[in-house]
C-alpha cells in the first residue's frame, strides 16, 4: 500500500512539476508580443478533461484599463463557421433538409443554384464568391443590410469556378446557409443557434453580437497602428458576417465545445461524421481536419476587425489548445504552432517582431505606390491613406506598412516583412512579401 501512495505521489509530484514548467514557457514566450504591442487576450490548454494552463494578457479595454480575464469575451470570426454548419445538421436531423440538396430548393429563382449543393457551401467547394469581394462592402454596415441581402448579393455574383471543381474559401457561401437557417427554421439565426446549441452545452457567455447590443465583458478589439500603437478597430454589422464571423465566445465556453465534437454529446454520431470527415484541403465541415505534430487534430482560426481566434484539438493526446485575442495581428499564426509545440516539449522560438522602426523623419512614398501582381489572379495594391503606406490583397482589408530602420517595411497586421526592390535607375520594379515563416513571395510592380 505504501509503493503504491508513494508512486501516485510521484506521478502527481511529476505532473505539477510539468504544469509549472509549461505555465513559465507559455508565458515567457506570449510576454514577447505582448511587449511588442501584437497580442492580447486569453490562452486555455487542457489535456484530457484537466487545465494545465490558463492565462489572460493585456486589456479588454485600454481607456479604461481594463484587464482581460477569464470571463472576458472574444469576437472569435470564423471559428463561427463549425456552428454554422453545426446548425445545418441539426435541421438535417429535423429532416427539414439534406446537405446534398440542391440550393435551387431554397433560391429557385436564382439559375446558378440548381449547380450547387449545402455541401459545397460547407466546404467552400461552389464556386460562390466572398463577402469581401462585394462592391463597397464596408460600406454596408451603414446601410442596414441584413442577411437576406447579403445573401442575394453573393448569388448575383458570377461563380468563380464551376461547382465542386475547386475549393476558394468563401464566407459568402456561409452567408448563404445563414439565410437557410432562418428560412427553414422560421427563427433568426442567434435564435436558432442559441436554442439548439448553445444552451444545452451550457455555453452561456456565446452567442451572435447583435447590432449595437450592450454585451457584458465583451473585450474591445483593436487594430494596429503605426510599430507598436492601436487604434478601435472600424465597426462591422454583425447581421452582414451572420453565418461565417458573426459570434463572440470565451476560451472555457470553446472548450465546452471542444468536449462536445470529441464526446459526440450534442448532434448524431453520422452528423458528426459529416462534419469531421476530410473533403478535401483539409477541411471538414465548417471546420479544419488535418494532422499536426504527428497527430489527428480538428479546429479552425479566426480573424475578424479588432480580434483573432484559434483552436486546435490534438485527438490523440487529448490535447486542446485555444488563444482569443483582441489585437487582429497575424501571431495567432505562430501561437497555433509554437504552443503546440511547448505542451509536446518540442522546439520553438519567438518571432515577436525585433527590426526597429525609422525614426529620422518622412519617407517619400510614391516611388511604393502602385500594384504588383503575384500571379494572374493575386495582386497587391499599395496606396497612401491617411498619412500611411497602406497595402491590400485583391479585395482584401488593408494593412499598414511600417518603414524600418534598415528599409524594409513591416506588416504588424500579417505579421510579414515587405522588401521593394529597384532597377538600375532608382526606380521599384518589384515587392518580396517575406513571411516570418522565412518564405518569400515576389511581386512585380505593373
């Protein structure tokens, strides 16, 4: 009886003494963007049922000081999709549709529908466009648009691609099946989400942010400004991200939903089947599937205005690893893969940003300003706005470009060092997108 306390003594002794040094690793490493000004937010790991970290950073609201905690919420933007698809499911187990019909039997006034199945919208195989690439769409949100509309707008589009030939992520295809909640369900989409998803996980601190709404401890998101300042983030109608980024959460309320997919607790064996099988580019429905660290995992990241979001659950090791935040900066990309590799006690480093910014005055930038093309469909549009050099990707959101002290330039916003390259006589002929991965993308200014 004595070996066998004294050997569960040490095996507890070993534990702690893990937990401690994974707790003084998470935060070593995270305190190096936080000093950069490139992260805020909440960091959760469990391993099978039990915390071994648990962490908040920075503030919910810097004019007021408020410092993030548990209990602050996080606009989580695509990690929205999986409940989105979660809720396509129910109504398939409701029979009141099948993810293989045919989008015609919702739109049958919209030829292109007959083409495209509920699946394809899941798995971002229809071709459908994306919210983003609608004309002025940030200009919606003044305008009182609501899902219906957003809806129609992406179905007038042109297809950009036949059908299940190809797979483009889309948040116009979740936009799409939004509209379908609510029309089979005869409920607003948060209505419907809340009564059949989250309240009988007990997820009580997530839900659809709705316009204007008073949301208790929800944490103000930020964009950056200039090398290390912020600034609020510009305000998106939730009603025009409703199926694809629309909902706020905790890091423990994504670990009750974690629990849930890993315990097949909450919809049918077969849907949850569905939702975790690989239809291809690693992508389930509404969430990711692939392998990591040598391991089955499912989850997805999120990016939205003034927040990131990230989760993965390792299913071997019964791992689950989840960072919110609200700084939109890209180091949610490197905390996926660093933090992993802390809890499996493999290498990593920080990339917090170390180049210096240019202190000795303006730079000219016309000589930037122009487009370079990547390719024959990705181009990188570089513009003065606001005093600032600014850069977008198709019809993407923009990103500020910071000069440096060596002549680079620096994206905090992706995370990405930018190089302009110049002929024989002075003039920028191309742009190097280095990432901090190390990979270099070159475009050629046109």
């Amino acid at each position: 009886m004595k070996i066998k306390l004294s050997l569960l003594l040490l095996i507890l002794l070993s534990t702690a003494l893990r937990s401690q040094k994974i707790t003084r690793q998470v935060e070593n490493y995270t305190d190096t963007y936080v000093k950069t000004g490139d992260f805020s937010g909440c960091i959760l790991i469990t391993k099978a049922g039990q915390t071994i970290y648990s962490g908040c950073f920075g503030k919910a609201n810097q004019s007021f000081g408020v410092s993030n905690s548990l209990q602050t919420k996080f606009k989580i933007g695509s990690v929205s999709k999986q409940f989105t698809a979660a809720a396509i499911l129910v109504l398939e187990q409701q029979e009141k549709l099948k993810t293989s019909d045919k989008l015609s039997q919702y739109f049958p006034e919209i030829p292109k529908a007959e083409k495209i199945t509920l699946e394809q919208l899941l798995t971002h195989t229809s071709g459908i466009t994306d919210i983003y690439n609608i004309p002025d769409f940030n200009q919606l949100s003044l305008r009182n648009k609501k899902i219906s509309d957003i809806a129609g707008l992406v179905l007038e589009a042109e297809l950009e691609f036949e059908p299940g030939s190809q797979y483009r992520y889309s948040n116009g295809g979740y936009a799409i099946l939004a509209e379908v909640i609510e029309r089979l369900s005869g409920e607003l989409y948060q209505d419907f989400l809340k009564k059949h998803l989250f309240i009988p996980l007990k997820m009580d601190n997530t839900a659809h942010a709705r316009s204007n709404e008073v949301v208790a401890n929800l944490a103000v998101g930020y964009d950056a400004l200039d090398y290390k300042d912020l600034k609020i983030t510009t305000y998106l109608d939730p009603e025009i991200l409703k199926g694809g980024g629309s909902l706020y959460s905790t890091v423990e309320d994504m670990q009750r939903w974690i629990n849930s997919i890993k315990e097949k607790s909450l919809l049918s064996g077969s849907s949850y089947d569905k939702m975790l099988k690989d239809y291809g580019h690693g992508y389930g429905l509404g969430i990711s599937v692939y392998t990591s660290n040598e391991q089955d995992v499912f989850g997805h990241d999120g990016r939205i205005n003034g927040y990131i979001a990230d989760y993965l659950h390792y299913r071997e090791s019964d791992v689950s690893i989840i960072i919110l935040g609200n700084i939109q900066t890209g180091v949610a990309d490197f905390f996926r893969s660093d933090i992993a590799a802390i809890v499996f006690g493999k290498e990593y480093r920080s990339r917090a940003k170390t180049a210096l910014p240019k202190i000795d005055g303006e730079i000219n930038p016309k000589p930037y300003l122009g487009t370079y093309a990547f390719g024959p469909n990705f181009k990188v549009y570089v513009e003065l706005m606001d005093g600032s050099i600014q850069a977008r990707a198709n019809e993407g959101g923009y990103s500020e470009l910071v000069p440096l002290i060596d002549g680079r330039f620096f994206s905090r916003t992706l995370y990405a060092y930018i190089d302009f390259k110049k002929d024989t006589s002075g003039s920028v002929t191309k742009m190097l997108w280095i990432n901090n991965d190390g990979n270099t993308f070159e475009g050629v200014k046109e």
